[in-house]
C-alpha cells in the first residue's frame, strides 16, 4: 500500500511539473502575411524578418514584396495579405470609394519624394512644367506630392499632361523621352537621375509634404486575431528600437533590399522617421487629401469620410498608449 500510494505520489508530481512546464512554453507562431512596398516603407519589415524579431514575438509572418504601397493595399482588399504597408494616398481612394479597411499604427514618416525632370528639354525649375508631359503612379503620394509642388507654383494639374506610370517604368520612359518628367520616390529617383546622367534636373521634397507608411487591416482582423496583430506590433516596436541604436546595420538591410548605394542611403535615411505611433497628423493629412481628391475630379461626387472612423487605435494602446493621440469619431 504504501509503494502505491508513493507511486500514486510521483504520478501527481510528474504530472503537476508537466503542467506548469507546458504553461511556461512559448505560445504556438501565428502565420501572418504581409503586403510590403518595395521601397523605403518596408525598410523595417525587412529588418524585423532578417533579425528575427517577427519570430522572437511568436510571428511566421510571410512578406510578399510588391512595387509601391498601392499594390499591397490592393492585395489586401483582394484577401492574398492580412496587412499591407501603405502611404495615405492609397487610403484616401479606398476610403472615398468604401473598400473594406482600416489603419491600426503608421510605423514611419515619408520624406523621400521628388520631381526628376530632363533639364536638355528647358526645365530648370518647376514652374518649367508648364505644358509639359509628366509621369507619376496616378493615386498615389506622389501623385498628391505632385499636386502640392504644383500649386506652390501657382501651377494645376491642368497645366501638365499626366502620365500614369508604374514606378518601374519610369526611368526608362524620362531616358527615351516618352516624358519630360516624373514624380516619384526613393529609389526610383535614383534610377530616373541615373537615366539621364548630366541632363538630370531634381526637384526634392523639402518643406512641402510629410507622409505616414501605415499598416491596413480588414476592418474585422484586429478583433478576429488581436494575438497575431499584437505580436506584429510588438515585433516592430522591437525593430524600430533597435534601428535607433543600430542605424549602420539597418541601413545595410535597405542597401540590399534596395540594390542602393551606401551613400545614397544615408543621404535619405535622415528624412524617414521610424516611430509606432497613431496621431492627428495623420487624419489632417487624410481629410486634405480626400478634398484634393474630389476637387481635381479623380472622386467625383464622393462624400468626405469620416477619417476617424478609418482608424482602429485598439492593438496599439494596449502596447503603447501614449502614442495614441487621435480624436475618437462622434
């Protein structure tokens, strides 16, 4: 009796330790897929794959790399990703005509947008083009960049003949000559300078446009997996923690998603900043955006949004609720 009962013992206690062990185990990974634009937006998603932060929080996250953030916004809608990385002006668009979506964090600000026009055709400021055919990804940040290095002229987008190009074909079209400019971002500014070598005329961003990259989610995906977008944000509270201490070899991860230069990285890395953050700013530059939208006709007869409601803050202030300062809708 006694050896049973000793035996009866050492099962409990075996079985208690297997308990406490299996509770003590790290969760099981959530898959997650992610739309990444192949530009300087994805430049942390890249960093959090390569340094193992998606999987240190519990994530598989799978980045599918598509060439501006208007396609992995589109992927999205169409259920082929869970997340996209995406500029406002894709979301202004999809707002405006009711697709399914909303933002929970924009994780960096945008500065890298430019004008590369060919000075052997009389271009030597921006005023110059006037009349002119200029290309740009119609529906997109630069479409809008456009528009404000436009009116700071005193010019419209009735002044110009738009070109609608995917950013890949620009430079080749500005170095045929099909355009006379385009508007675009890092690092098809590079390749458009390049394509024209001495003829290059470049127009930065400077003062007149700051961005948000964000991550969209379908509207039910923060409720549905608050896990999996937990640990996405998490992750990338990680990764941008550690690009902060370690910009060298964060730097070094754009250089080779980018196929850019060191130099050329350092020259923009300075006018992105990386933070998880949802504020004001944003719905401001949204709203201004929807009114652009509408007046210029590329929305017509569309309501304004309520932006607000476009954005869900409620993953994000549970990891960070001090960088929450958007005003809830009505």
């Amino acid at each position: 009796m006694v050896r049973i009962a000793a035996s009866a013992v050492a099962a409990l206690i075996a079985i208690t330790i297997a308990i406490v062990w299996l509770s003590r185990a790290p969760p099981a990974p959530e898959p997650l897929t992610i739309a990444v634009a192949n530009n300087f937006i994805g430049v942390p998603l890249w960093v959090a794959e390569r340094r193992g932060f998606f999987a240190a929080e519990g994530l598989t996250a799978t980045l599918q790399r598509l060439p501006s953030g208007k396609l992995a916004l589109e992927a999205m809608l169409r259920g082929e990703a869970e997340v996209a990385t995406v500029a406002e002006t894709p979301l202004v668009f999809a707002a405006l005509t009711g697709k399914p979506l909303r933002v929970i964090a924009t994780y960096a600000g945008s500065g890298e947008h430019a004008i590369v026009a060919r000075a052997d055709r009389g271009i030597s400021r921006v005023a110059d083009l006037r009349g002119r055919r200029v290309g740009v990804l119609i529906g997109t940040t630069v479409h809008y960049f456009l528009h404000v290095m436009l009116i700071d002229q005193g010019l419209t987008e009735t002044d110009i003949t738009l070109v609608d190009l995917p950013a890949a074909e620009q430079a080749p079209a500005l170095a045929a000559g099909q355009v006379d400019a385009v508007a675009t971002l890092a690092p098809f500014t590079i390749q458009c300078r390049r394509a024209l070598g001495e003829a290059a005329r470049t127009f930065p961003m400077g003062r007149h446009y700051w961005g948000y990259a964000s991550l969209a989610v379908a509207p039910d995906l923060p409720q549905r997996r608050p896990e999996a977008i937990g640990r996405l944000l998490r992750a990338l509270d990680r990764t941008i923690g550690w690009m902060r201490t370690h910009p060298h070899e964060a730097m070094q991860v754009a250089m080779s998603e980018l196929n850019v230069e060191g130099a050329v990285i350092e020259e923009l890395w300075e006018r992105l900043g990386f933070n998880l953050a949802l504020d004001q700013g944003l719905v401001m530059l949204l709203q201004s955006q929807a009114r652009w939208a509408i007046a210029s006709g590329s929305a017509p007869g569309q309501p304004m949004p309520d932006f607000r409601a476009l954005i869900d803050p409620s993953s994000l202030v549970r990891l960070r609720p001090g960088s929450v300062t958007i005003t809830p809708p009505r």
